[in-house]
C-alpha cells in the first residue's frame, strides 16, 4: 500500500536520513519507497516474490541486515510477536534512530505506547489510518524483553518461529487434510506452501514416497521446515508456488494454500495455486488440498480436472480431491 506518511516525515516533518546507510526492515513490493536513497539502503525481506520483485527494480536485498547501519526503518507486519522482534533487532544493531510505521490494524498505537516507556519518541505523524514515529537514543536492553527466539517449540515437537502462518499451534485446516488423504498417493510429490512443514512430515511417513518438493515462499518458514524434517527424501525450494516448476511431472501435490496476503481474502491466489499444481502432474497425477468452506475453488478446479470431489471437512473448511488432468501444455 502507497501511503504519504514516510514523505511527510521527510518533508519538513522532521525526520532526517540525509546520511548514512538505512536498513529497511518489512520491505514489500507494494510500499511506495521512492523517497528513500536506493543507494544507501539494504531492504529485508524473506517473501520470495517481494525479494524478486524488489531486486529487478535496483533495490540491495537480503533475509538479514548484513553491516552497519546509522537509521533503521521497520514497516510492521500483522503479528505482534514479530513487529516487536523487529524493532528490538533494528535497535540491537546500534542505529541512531528507528522509524516505526504501521496501520492501526497492525498495533501501531499499541507499539507507539509501548516505545514512550522505553525511550524518547521525537514526533508521530498521522495519517491514512495509521501512525509513523521514530524514536533516538535507544539501546539493546532497554528492548530486550522483546527479542523473540529464532524459533519456538509447539505440539508434536515441530519447531516454528515468530510471524509464520500458524506459529503457535498445527493448523486445523491442515489437520482435516491430513487425517483424509490416503495411504497411497504416488513416488514424486510436491507441497505447495508447505509452511514449516506440517503436511510433509505426514507424506513422508509412507515409504512409497521417493521424493517430495517442499515449495515454501516465506524465508522463516522454510526455515522452521528444514529443522522438521530430515530426511533425504525432500527437497527445500525458496520460491513463488505460483510459478515454481518441477523438474519431473509429479504424481500427486497436496496444499493448505494462502487466501490473502493482507487482510482482505484474495481467493485468486489459492486460484493460482491451482493453476500451477495441474501444470506440475502428470496425467494421472491427483491433488488433494484444504480451504475455507466459501472459497469458490470447486470451478477453478474443474477448469484443470475431470474429476473433483470433496472428501472431507467440517463446517470451516473443506478438503477436495482432483483427478484426470485435462490434457493441455505445460
């Protein structure tokens, strides 16, 4: 989202980073950025398609900050846990001001409160439903309350980290899939989005799997997914499944896919997950995936498939099998 408070802050609003490198933490594709110094600034992201996105338009990108650094800027995310995990981390590299900024659905007034105890706010602007302040003179302790382990211990002893989906817990959704899908379901298979690996770990208790694709494009999760699972078997892909592409034609992909990047539901992007599972099957390949109960995937689905059923669920979500490929390039 484009929004006008980082140019008001810069624009005789008070804030100054006329020098110094800048390190950008929450980097997405669809900030307006253009107010800051391409040249001075490292942008950290572990969305794989904000990544590609952001170094094709010139931006210096990585997963961490890498050096030294005289401002940080941190755009929040929506989990609290990891909004705060940020700034701490942004203050731990001994910046000389953090800017902070945020819509009031991601907890910026909270922060903004929080932060007054912890040190010296200079100004708050505003605007467009949300909030951008910076604060001076702040050291690693005085936030060190609010560093967040790289990675958390949850239920059947899987490992997950700050901000991935379903941090605290196994996702209903994905359970419902799993207690569903039959014993045998191919040699060659891929998980879509496959998280911090919930689903795989499942797949890879039946010896007739040879090889499994985890597709996974948030950097953390993949991360938390990698300490899941070890078995030879699997293949980790930082990458957009969307567009991902197996080097063999697969016999079977299963998925939990995302319906929004926001807020808002966008069932066009569990579509596209669709789309680009039938590129990857074989023929005969099937895919078996979990969603919300009102996601309209039934038509998509038989745009790729002759056969497609529900064959499971709750009143929450529904779990669809589809078969027979439509025969079409890939």
């Amino acid at each position: 989202m484009s929004h006008p408070r980082l140019s008001l802050a810069l624009d005789g609003g008070g804030l100054d980073i006329s020098s110094g490198r800048i390190v950008v933490f929450g980097a997405r594709s669809d900030l307006d950025l253009r107010d800051l110094p391409k040249e001075r600034c490292q942008l950290i992201t572990g969305y794989k398609p904000d990544v590609d996105m952001l170094s094709a338009q010139g931006w210096e990108v990585a997963t961490g900050a890498d050096g030294s650094f005289d401002t940080a800027i941190v755009f929040l995310p929506r989990a609290k846990k990891l909004a705060k995990a940020m700034i701490a981390g942004a203050v731990g590299l001994g910046v000389a001001t953090v800017v902070v900024d945020g819509q009031k659905t991601e907890g910026v007034d909270s922060l903004l409160k929080e932060m007054r105890k912890r040190g010296e706010v200079a100004n708050v602007l505003s605007k467009a439903h949300g909030k951008l302040f910076w604060a001076t003179g702040l050291g690693a302790a005085d936030l060190a309350d609010w560093q967040a382990p790289a990675k958390q211990e949850i239920e059947e002893g899987f490992v997950t980290a700050p901000g991935v989906f379903s941090a605290d817990g196994i996702d209903p959704a994905s359970r419902l899939l799993v207690d569903v899908l039959p014993q045998k379901l191919g040699k060659h298979l891929a998980d879509l989005g496959a998280g911090w690996g919930y689903l795989s770990r499942n797949l890879l208790t039946r010896d007739s799997v040879k090889t499994l694709s985890l597709v996974e494009s948030d950097h953390a999760s993949l991360t938390c997914a990698k300490a899941n699972l070890s078995d030879d078997r699997a293949a980790f892909h930082w990458a957009d499944a969307t567009k991902w592409r197996s080097d063999r034609l697969l016999d079977g992909v299963i998925m939990n896919p995302p319906f929004h990047t926001g807020r808002a539901a966008e069932p066009q992007l569990g579509q596209a997950f669709i789309a680009n599972a039938a590129r990857n099957l074989a023929q005969s390949g099937q895919l078996w995936l979990v969603a919300n109960r009102q996601l309209p995937y039934e038509t998509s689905l038989a745009e790729f498939f002759l056969d497609v059923k529900e064959i499971g669920g709750d009143n929450r979500f529904k779990v669809l099998h589809a078969a027979r490929r439509r025969r079409s390039g890939r």
